[in-house]
C-alpha cells in the first residue's frame, strides 16, 4: 500500500469521526427533547419538560463528544508513535 493511500484511508476515518461526534450529538438531543415533550404531554408541565430534556440533551451529547474526542486523541498519539518506530 503506498503513502497516498494510507494517508486517504487516515482523512477518511478522520472524517467518519467527526460525522460521527455530530449523529451522535444530535440523536442525544434528539431523543431527550422527544422525551422531554412526552412528559409535558402526560403530566401538562408545559414548557419545563422541553427545557429539561434540552439541558439534559446537551449534557449528553457534551459527554459523548468527551468520550470520542478523548478516543480520538489517544488513537492519534498510537499512530504517532508508531510511525516514529518506522
């Protein structure tokens, strides 16, 4: 495999991450507002729920891009220094 296509295959699954980051942060917003709506729906707290499931959404979300950025970065420095073996 040449250098050309190693470092294409590397772009593309730095790409496929950040898609990633973002579906994952928006289904995390996604599925707390829907439930956020729900219980406004059964109990009438309306708009408490749709704020709650908003803030609870965000935090989610804020801890999920923690968790792939942190993978991201460790499998960064990996590469690294396995090309300095090299």
């Amino acid at each position: 495999m040449s250098d050309n296509q190693r470092n294409l295959i590397k772009k593309g699954g730095f790409a496929g991450k950040v898609l990633s980051t973002g579906l994952t942060g928006g289904i995390c917003l996604a599925i707390s507002l829907y439930l956020g709506y729900q219980i406004d729906l059964y109990f009438g707290t309306r708009p408490a729920g749709i704020f709650g499931g908003i803030l609870l959404g965000l935090a989610s979300a804020v801890v999920q891009t923690m968790k792939q950025l942190k993978e991201s970065l460790d499998e960064f420095d990996r590469d690294k220094r396995k090309d300095k073996k090299d």
